[in-house]
C-alpha cells in the first residue's frame, strides 16, 4: 500500500501529546450544532452506539453523547483524556474515555456511528480503517469532521495568516493533501455524502484567538521555542489589528467577530484484505 504522506506522519500525531498543545486546546472553537444533528442522523441502526477516534478533549464526543446510547471516546494522550473529562459534559454517565492508540485499543463493537474530528490523517489507514469496517453495523458509517476558522472578511484573515503560518511552523513538510481521495486512492474509503454547514458566529477574545495556534501541531509550544512562540503570536496580533483597521474584519473591544464552518464527509471504511 502507498505510504502515507510525509506531512501525516505518525511523528508529528505524537506532537499532540505536547503539554502546550493539550493546555491550549480548548482555545478551538467549538463545531456547528448542525454537526451534531447531522450525526446524530448518521447513525440509523441499533444500538445506537458510537465511537470517536483521535477523541482529543472530547470537541465531538462531548456533544454527541446526549443524542446516541454511548460514545466511547479514544485518545492516544492521557492529557487530553484528563482535561476532556473536566469540561462541560465530559463526565457524562454515556461517554467512555478509553486511552490509547485505536490501531489496537479494546473496543466495544457493534458501533453505529464513528466519528473522526480532525484526526483520522494521523493514524495508521490500513490499520484502523478495515478495523473501522468490522466494527460497524450493517448500515454505519465512518464520519470525517473538520472546522475552519480562519472564514472571516470573505477570506481575507486566511489569506493574511497564510505566510505567518508557513514562515514559523515547527513543521517544515506541509503540505495540503485531499484526506477522502487518499483514502479512496488506497481502496479505504467509499464515501456516501458530504455536507458544510453555514457559518456559525464566533467571538473569541484576541487573547484567545492567538493561543489556539498552539493548538495545533506546526505551532507547538515545545517544538518551536519560546523566541518563535513570542515572535508568532505578535505577527499574529498584527496582522489581525490590520484587518480591524483595514475594514476587513470586526472587532468589538478586545472581541474579534468571526465564524467557524464545518465539512463532514461520510462513508464506508474498507477492507482491501477481505
């Protein structure tokens, strides 16, 4: 099978062990309430039972419990499982945290539903992916779900933290790769559907809009040192009172108005072996 392209590899998912990204992790804002409606919808069979790989703090599981019969939730980072458990609906009576790697993790199938936000690039596709397969019911399915942030002024905050992104990433080898056509390409993945939702309104202090950078693997705190981490977050600032002045963008005192969007893509995970 292809490998896996440089910029997913399993190295840098292990950055997300990294102390300053678990700490800035609830930065993020949170996912549409249309994705968890449309989840929730996903998942047609009985039990309704769901799984959530590369769970993180729980962004996903932490919403969809209370729509569904359970949600175990796996993650490879103790500090994420233990800072989900302390967030809104994170000791929720139907959601599991379960630690480890879900290549080999004990599961608890038959799973309706298996919901992958912003993760699934990270692990081992022709482990996890005929594993998906066998641990579906008849009619479940695989959901990807990632969210942008970065949507305001019709493009222009993305278009203005581009080159900051690409001169201070700790990651040397971004590069921006299709996830659906590498599964696809791989015989993983036949997709059923894909849907985006409309923009949901997001306020965020600048403060915070600035730390959820190190929420992400390029800008981890520990890979890029303190000198960088300090430089970034200024060009951040920057760039973001730019637009403010510029009309591009709004700010209300020190609140940004901006919005997040999400794609969710859904199939059938594969089993090229079988």
């Amino acid at each position: 099978m292809l490998p896996k392209p440089p910029t997913w590899s399993g190295e840098y998912g292990a950055w997300f062990k990294d102390q300053g990204i678990v700490s800035a992790y609830h930065r993020r804002p949170p996912y549409p309430a249309e994705v968890f409606e449309l989840l929730a919808a996903l998942a047609v069979d009985e039990p309704k039972t769901a799984l959530d790989v590369g769970a993180g703090t729980g962004d996903v599981a932490r919403e969809l419990v209370p729509l569904v019969e359970r949600v175990d939730a796996v993650d490879f980072s103790l500090g994420m499982i233990e800072k989900g458990q302390r967030l809104p609906g994170g000791s929720h009576p139907n959601l599991r945290w379960i630690h480890g790697a879900v290549e080999d993790v004990p599961l608890a199938p038959p799973y309706a539903l298996i919901t992958a936000g912003e993760s699934l690039h990270w692990m081992a596709w022709e482990i996890v992916l005929p594993r998906f397969a066998r641990a579906l019911t008849p009619n479940g399915v695989l959901a990807m779900v990632d969210r942008s942030w970065n949507v305001a002024g019709d493009g222009a905050l993305g278009e203005r933290m581009r080159p900051l992104y690409a001169r201070y990433s700790a990651s040397r080898d971004f590069q921006s790769v299709d996830l659906v056509e590498e599964l696809q390409t791989r015989g993983l993945f036949r997709p059923l559907g894909s849907r985006r939702t409309d923009p949901q309104p997001w306020r965020p202090t600048l403060d915070e809009y600035v730390e959820l950078h190190h929420s992400q693997r390029s800008f981890s705190p520990e890979r890029m040192g303190p000198e960088a981490v300090a430089a970034f977050d200024a060009a951040i600032r920057g760039a973001v009172f730019d637009l403010a002045r510029e009309g591009m963008i709004r700010m209300q005192g020190d609140r940004l108005e901006l919005a997040v969007v999400a794609d969710v893509t859904w199939g059938r995970p594969l089993d090229p072996w079988s």
